[in-house]
C-alpha cells in the first residue's frame, strides 16, 4: 500500500485533471527529494490495476535500481527491461533502461510512459520511444523543468503543474536545512569558452584540475564537516580521481563513481559511502542524478556551471534528511551559488524555458555577490556597509582571480533581500 503525503497527493490530482482536460502529456515539477519516485510509483501502480501497460523510462542503472526498489516497497509487480536483466512481458509495469528500450522498440508497447529525470527528454533514444508510441500517453517528472542549456520543454510535454517549493519542504521538515560556503571572490573563468549553454567540457576540466581553487576542498571539509558523508562535483574523470587522490592522503577514505566503473562496483562504492566505510565519494556526473541516499550530509561543488538545472540537482543530492542529520551543507569552491542562487530560491520554470544571454566566453561572468566584514566577519551580498556592524567598505576596484583562499558562510537572507532591492 503507498500512503501519499497531502502534497503528493495534490500533485497527482493536478496530474490527473491535466488528463481530464484533454492533455496528453503534462509535466510533473517537484524538487529533489519531494518522493517523485513514490508518486509515479502510486500512478504506475493505479494505471496498471485498470487493465493498462506502464513503461517507466529511465536512463541510469542507478535510476533502474532506485525505481525497482521503490516498487518492491510498495508491492507493485514489474519486469525490467535492461541490460543484464531477464526479461518478463508478463507484467503491466515495465521499468526501462532508454538505452536497451530503443533497441526493442516491439517488446512492450505501453498506454502510458513515464519519463524520469524528464529534462533529458526531448531528444535523441527518448523521443525515439515517445514517437515509437503515438497510442501511449506521457508523463514527465523532473525537479528541474529545462534542459542543461536552459532551452525548454514544449517540445514534448504539453502542461506543467508544480509541486511544492523547497522552501516550504524545508520549513515542514521534509528536506533537510542548507548551510552554504562560498568563496568571497570569483574563480577567474576568463578564456572559457561557452558550447552548449555550458562551459566546454574539455577547457573546464584543464582549469578545475589545480589545487588553487579559491581555497582547498580538503582542508575546508576536514575543518567545516569532517567525517560527514560527502559527494565531491567534478569536471572531468580525471579531476575526480585527482580529489580522491588527495583526500586519502590527508587520511580520509575516499574513491571514485564514474560511468566506467561495472554496476555491481557502482552499487558497492555508494554503499559503502552510506555505511560510513568512505568519508567522500568523487564524480563526474554520474551523482547528479539518481543518487538517493539520504545521510549524505556534504556537498562539494568543484565544477562551475553556467547550467541551473546542473546547480539544483547537485546541491539537491545532499537535502534529503536522515535520522541524526541536522543540517546539509553545500561547500562551493567554484561561485555556483552566486551565478544561480540558493536551493530555496523560488523558480518561475516555464515549458519555454529560460531566456539566455548570448556570450562566445566566460570572461563577462557575473561576479560574486557575497562579501565578507573585515570587522565581525559576516557574510553578506554586496552592500555599501556591513548590514551586522555598520562597517563601511572602501571603494576600490577588485581584480579577481583564482587564490587559495577561504570559502565563508553565506548569510542566505541578507542575500535575498538585496536581489529584491536590485530587481
């Protein structure tokens, strides 16, 4: 039996009224760790027990394994049509790998399809399923309603009814509250070209891979939250292994989750972060999505991103709360939070997407918006005095670049209020 908290359930009938109204595909948006999993769990199981086949389309072993778990917990009969899996057609639910389902586009011919982590689904093996199947109707779900350059999702989905804000999951207890650290100057991205609404994969990884960093990942995790379970954002495979490196030998046990890795390798290393037998899990990538493990406390952000949806999803794999867990905590290295903002931050999403400024390079980067009292030491946003002390900053011209320096707690209110005052 799936019991629904009040607010799933209010996502499920926005859903369903979506239908009722003539929609054949609406998009469900509700954060990272809202039980997205559980509600199309609910939906997969109520479609199936009215006589029809429900393909649930992921793109992940992770998300496989996520998915399959959840609908074991909840009784709910299924086949997995996956790499390495058994088949079984039987079933009215069927979990699928989109890799291994666009090759067997005949197996399983589904009334409704269910698309996680749904902002990768307007293209490539995803569309090629949707338009292999004009009979199915489709439901998307994502916490973050726009592709990775910001470009919307009309294309596919037709509605979007939002769940709750972050905000609100914070304030009743469902996630977990955020501390942010961040630099009080801006990594120097100067040179950086822009492909794809992203910094190029290959520049960025050259630039990260460096241990001067606007201070070192190490030392502000041993000193800010030493021990925690933590997930460390990289640029490239490579820098990945280079962070791992240099946790152990400061003493801290640590490895590495890339795609290379076989599934049962994947599946032992995140198990072991749980267990407490790995301080830090490095990656590139493979934890932005699908990675549910709730004590995770620390997020360690080594990758700048011009990217929000990128931003929220991995800041989000640390929110979700856990028996002794008290707060996450978000290390930003890299001025992620100045370029997008907080978790908590409310989000005008749009099946249209974000309107982009256009830029060849990173030089023009928006800077840093946080500042740190020489005087009482309070991080703020940029203001003319200190909004604790009264301090009054001498006005001169910043040069910024890349430094050894300290990452400061960020005074999130403060913050917000002088993006009001400057909107």
């Amino acid at each position: 039996m799936i019991h629904l908290r009040d607010y799933q359930g209010d996502c499920i009938n926005g859903i369903r009224n979506a239908y009722r109204a003539g929609r054949r595909s609406p998009l469900l948006v509700s954060p990272t760790g809202s039980g997205k999993t559980v509600m199309f769990a609910y939906i997969a199981n109520g479609t199936s027990r009215k006589g029809n086949r429900v393909l649930i389309l992921v793109h992940r072993q992770e998300l496989v394994d996520q998915t399959v778990r959840t609908l074991h917990a909840f009784g709910v009969y299924h086949g997995v049509i996956a790499a390495g899996r058994s088949p079984d057609r039987t079933h009215a639910v069927q979990v699928g790998s989109v890799q291994t389902v666009v090759r067997r586009l005949e197996f399983f011919k589904p009334d409704l399809i269910i698309i996680d982590e749904a902002h990768h689904g307007t293209a490539g093996s995803w569309r090629k399923v949707i338009d292999a199947n004009p009979q199915a109707r489709i439901l998307g779900v994502t916490a973050t309603p726009e592709r990775l350059d910001g470009r919307g999702l009309r294309e596919v989905f037709d509605d979007l009814i939002r769940g709750p804000e972050v905000a609100w999951l914070i304030d009743n207890g469902h996630l977990s509250r955020p501390t942010y650290y961040a630099p009080p100057q801006a990594v120097n991205l100067a040179g950086l070209h822009i492909r794809g609404g992203d910094f190029a994969k290959d520049e960025l990884a050259k630039a990260m891979d460096n241990k001067a960093i606007t201070g070192d990942a190490v030392e502000h995790y041993a000193r800010i939250c030493r021990g925690a379970p933590a997930v460390a954002f990289c640029a490239s495979v490579a820098h990945a292994q280079h962070v791992a490196e240099q946790f152990q030998s400061s003493g801290f046990r640590a490895d590495v989750l890339d795609g290379t890795l076989d599934r049962d390798t994947r599946r032992d290393r995140v198990k072991a972060l749980g267990e407490g037998r790995l301080h830090v899990l490095t990656s590139c990538e493979i934890i932005n999505e699908g990675f549910d493990l709730p004590i995770v406390t620390a997020a360690i952000l080594l990758r700048p991103t011009m990217s929000l949806g990128l931003h929220l999803q991995q800041i989000g794999r640390v929110l979700r709360p856990a028996p002794g867990k008290d707060r996450a905590i978000i290390l930003d290295h890299v001025g992620n939070l100045a370029r997008h903002g907080f978790a908590e931050d409310e989000r005008e999403w749009s099946l249209d997407g974000r309107k982009r400024k256009k830029r060849k390079k990173a030089d023009d980067e928006e800077e840093v918006n946080v500042r740190q009292c020489p005087n009482c030491f309070c991080a703020h946003a940029p203001t003319p005095t200190c909004p604790e002390c009264g301090h009054a900053y001498e006005v001169k011209a910043r040069e910024i670049e890349v430094v050894e320096g300290e990452l400061v707690q960020l005074d999130v209110e403060a913050m917000k209020r002088e993006r009001k005052r400057e909107q």
